[in-house]
C-alpha cells in the first residue's frame, strides 16, 4: 500500500479537519485521475488536510480499514468502479465501526443516473454520494462540511457536469498525480455524441481541451518522465479534424511517447487516414469499437452508423504498417442472436485486428439501457458486473456459449503465433469457428485453462486433420518451427531435411549469413504455392530458426546455397 500526505495552508485560528482518499486500483500499474483532480479543484478552500491511501484488489480489507481508522479522519473519501466496488464497500464498512464518527462519501461510476441511491440505500454506512463529474460540487460540500452531514445525494438529480472543465490547471501539476506507474491517464476530451444506450457517456456534453492545453500537458508529463499515455477520450477521433492535429502532434512533437486511443472506425476521413498510415512505429495502440455488424442491433442501441462503414475503417486501420489494433464486439446486446456473433467474429477475423475482444454487456447504472433493459426483455446481473444473462433473442446457454467463445479467441487468435493459423482456417472452412468451439467441448478441454503455447499447437493439429485444411496445416506447421519446438514432433513433423537453401530463394527473415556457416543444419516445409527453407545454427538463434527463406513453386531450383 502507497500513502501519501498533500498539505494545504490553513489559517492559524482555524481548525484544521483530516481528509483521507482511499484508492483501490485494480493492479499496481494503473492509477486514478479522481483524486488528482478533485485535490485541484478544492485548492482554494482552507482548513482542510488531504493523505491518500492507496492500493489495490489484493489488499486485505481488515489491514486496509485498520490503516485508514489509526489516522482519525474527518472524511473519508473513495471512487466506485465496477471492478473495485466490492472491495472498497468493504473497507468502507470496517471503517465506520472502527470509526463512527468518521463521514464517508463516494463517487464514480457506480454512482451514475440511479445508481446514486442504490449506493445509498444498500450501504447505510456512506454518508454521501456524488453523482457525475465531482469538480463542480465537491468543492461546496467541502467548504460547508459539517460532522452531522445529513445523508444524502449531490447532485439531487441529473449527473453533474462540470463545464470549465477544459479550462482548468492540468493534473499533472497537483501533488497527488502520479508519475511513478508504468503509463497515466490523460483526458482531451469529455462527454461524447453517440447515443449508444449501454454507455454512462451517452449523449453527454462534449468538451475539448485546445490543442495547445493539450500540447502544454503533454508537455509536463514528458518533463516529469511520462513516456506512456492512455487517453481516457470516449472517442479519440470525434470530430475527425481534431484527431487529425492531436496524431499529428503526437508524431512530430511527442515522439518519445506512446499513446492508447479509442478510435470509432466510421470517423476516418482522408487526412486521418494518411496520419495513421504515416504514424511511428510502435507509437500508437488503437482500440476500434465495432460491438455488432448487424444493421438490426446497430438501430437498437443507438449507435447510429453503418457496419459497413465500421467494418471498412477496421480494415483500413489493420493495413496500417505501425500499429496493432485491437477491434471490441459485445455479446448481450437487443436484436442479437449467437449466430449473428459468430459471424461478427468471423468477419472481424477477415479484417485482421491484432486481437479480438469479445464481452458480454454489461447493464451499467446511469445508462438508457439500464431504465429500459426490463421492457427489452434483457436479464441482467443485479451487483457487479451487471452482466447480461438472458435476452428476448439469446438463451442463458447461448450467452454461456458465447462467454466460451471469448475464451476460445483468447486462446486461439489472439495468441500472435496461432493469428495466421486461425485466419487460414476462416478461408478453408468460413463457418469453422462454431466447429472449433464444440470440438474443446466435446473433447473436455477446459477453455478457463490458460494452456502453454505448445499445448495450443497439438490441440489445433488434432483438429486440423481434417482433409478441408491442408494450407492449415502448412501454416500451422510454420508457426510450430518458428517457434522452437522440436521439428519430428506434431505439426513440426510435416518438415523434411534439407541440403541447402536454392539460389532462388528470397530470405523472408533472420540472417542470412546462417545458411554459409558449416554447422548449418536445413530443414524445407512444402506447402501448396511454395516452399520454406529453414536454417537452424545456435550461434545466430537457440531452437528457432536462424533465417527463413521462401521459394514460390513457378522457380525452377537450380544451384543450393550451402556452406558458401
């Protein structure tokens, strides 16, 4: 656990009451901005001192509740999210019987639209619970703060928006802003156009930083050793000019930064595109949101755009030399069905995204969906997660059929050495996937297992025998070489010895230099339209080949390169 103290000056006269923010991450890597944020915007109000304690999903409540109780505070703060809120309830519960007198008061997501008074009502030991934006009211509930608070909600109704929001200092510049994690979260933008009903930020006014507020961020965070950014946008390309001079900046001014971004890919146009393509290599991490390609379910949820379009964005961002993207779908959603899912993922696959992501909805609180779920006949968890169980068009086992769906991507296509493999398979057999699933069933593979790379390659090879997948199997022999394992074993048995590599041969990879060194030993893998010569030497490369060469099968193959 982190505990950290940040100071305001008080009055002499004045009696100086202790705050303590707690923060629970769901991991040492990550951080909030709340506190940050809302420490900045209750600079001016005296009689006030601030410490932060803070960790993470592995604490132990009774260690963590016990720390907060021994500093006496006033006010005990904390921010709700879907993955933190059992724990923080948690502490916040042990608190306030080691600490009666001690007010509490939360906010986040959790607390959004009507999620406010759930809070309150299923948690009878928080005093007060802040809904939406806290820069605008939190200051006020501070300044007034008496020990006999009455319980309540703030704002009474509606979700607070605070508007001189992108006029504000930078967070970076507040005492309690962390510089010590491996990446930060920086906003540009808040609120977001869309109107698609699962999502706390439907329809919620949008505000922009100016590129030059940015740039002067940005700026600090470089000079403080920032060197990662995860852009908490809700669309970072909206409207796609000002994507345009924020990627532009980024490449020319912010080279030694790497940035994460949600980009809706219906929000390409020509200038955004030729950024993306002309981006640095390895600078950007993109997140594309799809969640349906059915026209019926895009209607439902009110996203408002063409899967068309969004499916011609997504291959547009997979050709881009620079980055990898990551392409989200939602299961659970209105209107649809499993067999609408598996061929989004199919679809997904022929556009190839770095990985796929596949969740079931979640009904958050503060979201149209969550008021209208019960007339859309939509079944839903009632704590956290709030994940879908049953809908008018999907089953409970179709829904589970779909979680194991996930798990089959996860293991398969999203694992960068079987990527190839499962996209060859869509070709030889397109409606393979739902196949692929049953046979882990039906086989007892259990798809919770995190199975080792090695396990993956023989499973697949076992359902890859079958006659329609021979360049498959060839891919997937390729993989299996080139990731070390032994060449008489599994897929790796396809090879055969070799005598040298012909002169025709175009190296496609390693180092060539492997093929003239005496100890060189060759291995070739046929497969329909050429043929892959492998050089394996431990002096350029342990069990991996050295170098790679390729041979289409129209080149006549003349003298050997070997030992020359």
């Amino acid at each position: 656990m982190d505990s950290m103290t940040g100071r305001q000056q008080v009055c002499g006269s004045m009696k100086r009451r202790h705050l303590v923010w707690l923060t629970v991450n769901s991991s040492y890597s990550h951080s909030s901005l709340a506190l940050p944020l809302l420490h900045a915007a209750c600079a001016g109000i005296e009689g006030w001192e601030w410490s932060a304690l803070e960790t993470t999903l592995e604490a132990d409540c009774a260690e963590v509740a016990l720390e907060i109780a021994e500093k006496s505070c006033d006010l005990l703060c904390a921010t709700l999210y879907l993955f933190n809120r059992k724990t923080v309830t948690e502490i916040l519960e042990r608190v306030h019987e080691l600490l009666p007198e001690c007010h509490i008061a939360v906010g986040g997501p959790e607390c959004l639209g009507e999620g406010a008074e759930e809070v309150l009502k299923r948690h009878p030991f928080i005093g007060t619970v802040f809904r939406g934006e806290g820069e605008g009211v939190f200051p006020e509930f501070l300044s007034r703060f008496s020990s006999d608070w009455k319980r309540s909600v703030v704002p009474l109704s509606g979700n607070a928006v605070f508007e001189e929001w992108e006029s504000v200092p930078p967070p970076v510049e507040d005492s309690f802003f962390r510089v010590d994690k491996p990446f930060v979260q920086m906003e540009t933008s808040r609120g977001c156009p869309m109107g698609c009903c699962y999502c706390t930020s439907c329809h919620m006014k949008v505000r922009w930083k100016t590129l030059e507020t940015v740039r002067r961020e940005l700026t600090l965070l470089r000079d403080r050793g920032v060197s990662e950014i995860r852009l908490l946008d809700r669309t970072f390309n909206f409207p796609p000019e000002r994507g345009t001079e924020l990627l532009r900046m980024f490449r020319t001014e912010f080279s030694d930064m790497r940035f994460h971004l949600e980009i809706h890919p219906c929000f390409l146009d020509g200038p955004l595109r030729e950024e993306l393509f002309s981006a640095m290599p390895g600078q950007l991490h993109i997140e594309a949101g799809i969640q349906s390609l059915s026209e019926k379910v895009q209607k439902a949820i009110g996203r408002g755009k063409s899967p068309g379009e969004a499916l011609e964005g997504l291959r547009f961002l997979c050709r881009c030399p620079s980055f990898k993207t990551h392409a989200d779908l939602l299961a659970g959603l209105p209107e649809q069905t499993a067999e609408s899912l598996f061929h989004d993922a199919a679809s997904l696959m022929d556009a190839g995204p770095a990985e796929i992501q596949l969740e079931i909805l979640k009904v958050l609180p503060g979201t149209p969906l969550r008021t209208r779920a019960e007339a859309l006949g939509i079944i839903h968890a009632s704590c956290p997660p709030y994940d879908v169980m049953r809908t008018e068009t999907m089953s409970g086992k179709e829904i589970l059929r779909i979680r194991l769906l996930s798990r089959l991507l996860d293991l398969t296509y999203n694992h960068s050495a079987l990527h190839t493999v499962i996209r060859s398979a869509r070709k030889e057999m397109p409606e393979f996937l739902p196949c692929l699933l049953d046979f882990f069933l039906r086989n007892g593979l259990d798809l919770k297992r995190l199975f080792d790379l090695k396990k993956r390659f023989l499973i697949l090879s076992e359902f890859f025998a079958q006659d329609c997948f021979e360049e498959t199997r060839m891919e997937l022999a390729f993989q299996w070489i080139l990731a070390g394992y032994p060449l008489d074993l599994g897929p790796g048995s396809a090879s055969e010895k070799s005598d040298g590599i012909p002169e025709s041969a175009i190296l496609l990879s390693g180092n060539a230099a492997a093929g003239g060194e005496r100890d060189t030993k060759f291995r070739l893998l046929r497969r329909t339209k050429d043929t892959l010569y492998f050089a394996f030497n431990r002096k350029y490369a342990f069990n991996r080949p050295a170098a790679v060469w390729c041979e289409e099968r129209s080149a006549l193959p003349v003298k050997m390169r070997k030992n020359t």
